[in-house]
C-alpha cells in the first residue's frame, strides 16, 4: 500500500529534533511530508537544513525536498503567510509541530529572571495564533515538564478572560498552570487534546528527559462523543529495559582531555548503536571532541566515582561563592549501566565521562541525546553544544510521530 503523506509543518525548528524525529517515523502507511520550518535563528536553521539535505541524497524514499525553510520571527508573521509561501491551500495543512523555547518554565532558571519568563511564555501563546491563523487538522507542543506547576501569565490570564468559554467574567480567572491555559486555549480553538509527560528513558533512548507533549485535534474529525488518546498507542513503545550510557557511548574510540577523534572505527553491533548509525556510509564517527579543562578540573573528575556528583569533592570546590546552591548535576559522573541525568549543556555541567577522567565529547552526548551519527550541527563548538542541549531527542519524537500516525490510520483517515 502507498503512503499516505500528511503535510507537516514546524515552528520553533532550532537544531530540528523534532522534524527529523516525525520524518523519520517508519509507519508502514504514514508518511509525514515536511511543508515549512521556521525559526529566527540562523545557525540552528542551518543544522536543520544541511540535514534535510542529506536525508534528501541518501534517504530518496523520504519526501523533504520541497519543504521551505524560512529564517522569520514567528510572532511578525501570520500564518496565512506560511502556508502561501509553503504553496499550500488553506486547511490543507495536517498536522503543526513545534517546541517553543522553554527557559521560562525551567527549574533551573533563576528566579530573577521574570521578564525573561515573561517573553518565553509569550511564544507559547504564539504557536498558538498560529493554530488559530492555519486551522490545522492537527497540532502537537513539545516542552519542559514545568508547564504543569508554573503558574500562567498575566497575558495568558488575559487571554482566558476572552476565551468564549467565559464571555461574561468580569474578575480574575482561577488558572493555576501554563498546562491549564494550553488546553483552555486549544478546547477555545476547536481542538480535543491528549497531554502527557514522558521520560524519554521509558522510550528507549539512554537519558531521564522528562518532556511534556500536548496533542490536539480539530473537534470536527472526530466523532462528539470520542476522546483523543494517544497513550494506547504510545505504550507499545514503552522499553522492558533501559537503554543504557555504556551500551550507547562506550563503543566510541577513547579520548583524552581536550582530544578529538577523526576517522573510522569499528561500532558497536548492539540494537541502539546500529539504529543510530542507520544510512550511515562507512564506520566513520563525526565531532567526536571533547572540551579542554583545566588541570585542577582533571584531577576532581578523578575523585569522583559513577554516579556522585560534586558533593564527592565538596573540599575542593573552594572556587564556588555559595556551594549549597550548586545544582546537584553538576561535576555528575554517569553510570554505565544506567541511563544518563537529562543532557543539558552537557560542557557547562560539567558532566563527565562513566569510565574516563574527561568530560563528554559531543558525539557522546549526540548519542546519548538519541541524533544519529550522520546528524551534523553547524557552528562553532558552543553553538553546537546549545543547539544540542536545546533540542528534543529524534528518537522520542519518533516514537511520539508513530503514535499520531497510528491514531490517523485509525481514527481520522477517510
């Protein structure tokens, strides 16, 4: 049977983690087809689009050649404009997908930052106009846990206030979430949700990420009295075992502090390596380098055992003004045999290696973020190492893409 291609489009691309994750689904009858990728940045736009490329010449199974990639604020365009230049009819879009950047709801974020909060929230609302603007069959959010305990903004309150579901209050609407205000909003658009969090270890991929999707469908395709879920056919992917940092990373050759690996080696045969060394051309290992540290930082490493973090070296960390209030993944050696913390900035963290006195390389934080080895970031080594640690991880996009495409085959298709 031929695929049926639902047309995708993205906002919020950055490094494209998502995108890739839905193109590379590998439903037996869904075939997502991207139409049009947006972001304001231009070295994350790049990395999306050199790999779109290259799934272009080596994956020709895959339709991507003809999605437009557009360099534009998100929030200054209408979404009318998006699907005239994306060569689209209106309504014909299916599914829209994005990750709104997601600081403002970071439990990591400091908490003086409330304009920077502020802004973040705001482009949540805006991925939200742009449902409203395409009317898609479809949408799906991607974003940190924290939307479900940060408390809504005013401008999401204001919002609220005008929504049709409470046309005549005229005082304060008791909204405790960003969660809350996301399905208020969507419910308001005409869309049915299913919203979850999920550990992307339970997924398979070699990392606790905890990552919270929100998936809508406009009310009209489905019968009234029929809820969205996605969970029935997420669970099928749910892992008996982890995956774990060894049997993702330590196939990899070994490397020094400051080295860097150019050239061929012999992989690991094992089912998570090979998948992400899938349409690779020969055993060559791409941006396998590791970030120089001090000799001081070298010999702390050495003192800490898989697993402990800086409270090992407590002692020593005599360069920190206020140790207490030292996030407790920093200085955190992995462990082998389990899946590793949530790979943010895996340099400035200073996250070191399970087995070697060295901080992670960036192809092992690649592996561990679930990108395949043929996947390339563009930039120099910091914005390569942010696009990464902003991005989601493609195999638990995929997982989340099969899942739609099996509730479309199931419920939507006509």
């Amino acid at each position: 049977m031929a695929h049926i291609n639902l047309k995708m489009g993205e906002l919020f691309v950055g490094a494209g983690g998502l995108g890739v994750g839905f193109i590379l689904a590998n439903h037996p009858h869904i075939q997502f087809q991207p139409t049009f990728a947006v972001d304001n940045e231009p070295i994350s736009l790049s990395t999306y689009k050199g790999n779109l490329e290259w799934l272009s010449a080596h994956k020709q199974d895959l339709d991507v050649s003809r999605s437009r990639v557009l360099l534009l604020d998100i929030d200054k365009i209408h979404g009318n404009d998006l699907i005239s230049k994306s060569d689209l009819n209106n309504e014909e879009l299916d599914i829209l997908v994005g990750g709104p950047p997601c600081q403002g709801y970071s439990s990591s974020n400091r908490a003086g930052q409330k304009k920077n909060k502020d802004e973040r929230n705001y482009l949540m609302r805006v991925f939200l106009d742009k449902v409203r603007d395409i009317c898609p069959k479809m949408f799906l959010i991607e974003n940190v846990q924290g939307v479900q305990w940060t408390e809504p903004t005013e401008g999401m309150r204001l919002d609220t206030l005008q929504l049709p579901l409470f046309p005549d209050i005229d005082h304060d609407v008791q909204l405790d979430s960003v969660q809350e205000f996301l399905v208020r909003q969507a419910n308001s658009l005409g869309y049915k949700v299913w919203y979850k969090i999920i550990d992307a270890a339970t997924f398979g991929i070699p990392q606790h990420r905890m990552r919270f999707f929100l998936f809508g469908v406009r009310a009209d395709l489905i019968p009234n009295d029929e809820e969205v879920n996605l969970s029935e056919y997420l669970n099928d992917f749910v892992v008996d075992r982890y995956t774990t940092v060894s049997e993702a990373i330590n196939d990899l050759p070994p490397l020094g502090n400051g080295d860097r690996y150019i050239g061929s080696y012999d992989p690991s045969s094992n089912s998570y390596v090979q998948k992400l060394r899938q349409y690779m051309l020969s055993n060559e290992v791409y941006d396998h380098f590791t970030t120089k540290h001090k000799d001081y930082v070298i010999d702390r490493y050495k003192q800490i055992q898989q697993g402990q973090n800086w409270e090992a070296i407590r002692g020593l960390m005599t360069n920190y003004a206020n140790i207490d209030n030292t996030h407790s993944n920093i200085y955190r050696r992995l462990q082998n045999d389990l899946p590793a913390i949530t790979i943010t900035h895996y340099r400035k963290s200073m996250i070191i290696h399970p087995i070697q006195d060295r901080g992670l390389s960036f192809r092992e934080a690649c592996r561990l973020q679930s990108f395949p080895d043929w996947f390339r970031f563009q930039g120099g080594r910091e914005a390569m190492q942010q696009q990464l640690a902003n991005a989601v991880p493609p195999m638990l996009a995929t997982k989340v893409a099969y899942a739609v495409a099996e509730y479309w085959y199931n419920t939507i298709r006509q």
